[in-house]
C-alpha cells in the first residue's frame, strides 16, 4: 500500500526533535532496562549501521561511524522525545575479529533477539554493492528462531545503478520468501542522499501506532529518563 502525506509527516515527527546516547552493553547483565518500544539495526561490519541512524534522526554524530570493521563491540541504544528507542547492534561477518570475541558478539545479539520483550522490529541491513551474503544466512535463521519481526534494508543503493538495483531485488525476493519472519519486501535507501528515509521513518511510525492500537489505544509504557 503506498504511503500516504499523513504517513509520512508521522515518520517525519517521530523522528524530529532532540536524539541521545542512552546506554551501551557488552552483556546481557549491562542491557538497560526496557523502556517503550525498541527498533534494532542488524548488519555485517560496514555496512551503513550507524550511518543510517545518524541520517534518520538528523544528527551527523549520534551514531559513531568507523572505517574500520568491527569497531561496534556492544548493543547502543539511543533514545528521543518519544517512547522509541533505536539500538545499533554489533557487526558481524568480520573475520579478522578474535574468535572469542565473536563468540561473545554473537552470545550478546542470541539473548538480546530472544529476551528482549519490547524488541518491535530489526532491520537487517545489506550493502546494496554486495547482495546477501553467506554470514547473512546464520543471522536470518536466529531471527526466525527467535520469532522476531524483522525487514530487509539495502543500503548504500546510490553507488550502484538503477538496473543493478532492481536485479539485487529480485534476487532477494526468494530469499525473503523462505524466511518466515521476514517482511516481504525490502526498502531501498541511502544515508548519504536521504534516499528511502521518509519510507523507513514511516514504516516505524506505522509499526508503533499498530503496537499502540493492539494494546488498547493506550500510551505506550515510558521508563525513566535517560540519565
């Protein structure tokens, strides 16, 4: 269904206004305590994680960038002035990384998609130079294990051409199919020029006020402030 101006402007607000770290955790003992509704971002290393955050959100420096991979070592959670909070998960598929290390990495992102209760969505990003990839294939199949909700998110889609995009696409759509817990069809978009941000912004929008809706139309749950 195409988005509507309503659905845009509501992705728009939900995303205006002032964004801040909230909290970072290396175990799940350090996760901080639920608060609202939360959207992670999952991907390989460099892949556009934080890049993408920043961009949604209007601040250049929320998210720390890196050129070198593997740099996110922990879950980041950053919140606004509404009960939504953004968690840029660590990158996988780096395989310079200890061996410990990514053991640990992927111990963390097991128990946060399998315990955490207010986890909406994941988006799961893919460099749109690269397509999917073999260490793509594990994280799918945590995530429909986990019975955790989660869409497709091309990134990076203006350093390749038009044609190539629409065969990359293409070339997901069986994927996605044989993936219970995918949303069926992946967005296309670009940190670096805003493209796809108002439909990323609108689709969070959307998922929220369903969550609000199923939930009796009541106000969604705040914990405390942000220290």
């Amino acid at each position: 269904m195409p988005l509507t101006r309503a659905d845009i402007e509501a992705g728009r607000r939900l995303f205006a206004g002032d964004w801040q770290f909230r909290a970072a955790a290396g175990s799940a003992a350090s996760l901080p305590p639920m608060r609202g509704i939360e959207i992670a971002f999952a991907g390989r290393s460099n892949v556009g994680k934080s890049s993408l955050i920043n961009a949604l959100t209007g601040r250049r420096a929320l998210a720390r960038t890196s050129r070198a991979p593997g740099r996110t070592q922990e879950l980041i959670f950053f919140t606004g002035p509404s009960a939504l909070t953004l968690v840029d998960m660590p990158g996988y598929g780096y395989a310079a990384a200890a061996k410990e290390r990514i053991k640990a990495w992927t111990a963390l992102i097991d128990e946060y998609l399998r315990g955490r209760a207010n986890l909406a969505r994941v988006y799961l990003l893919i460099d749109a130079r690269r397509g999917l990839k073999d260490s793509d294939a594990g994280v799918l199949a945590t995530l429909d294990q986990a019975a955790v909700n989660y869409q497709l998110v091309l990134t990076k889609s203006d350093e390749v051409k038009e044609a190539d995009r629409v065969s990359l696409i293409a070339a997901l759509m069986p994927a996605i199919a044989e993936h219970p817990a995918a949303f069926p069809q992946p967005l296309v978009t670009s940190a670096r020029t805003g493209a796809g941000l108002p439909e990323l912004r609108s689709a969070i929008a959307l998922l929220l006020a369903e969550r609000a809706s199923s939930a009796g139309s009541r106000p969604l749950p705040r914990g405390p402030a942000p220290r």
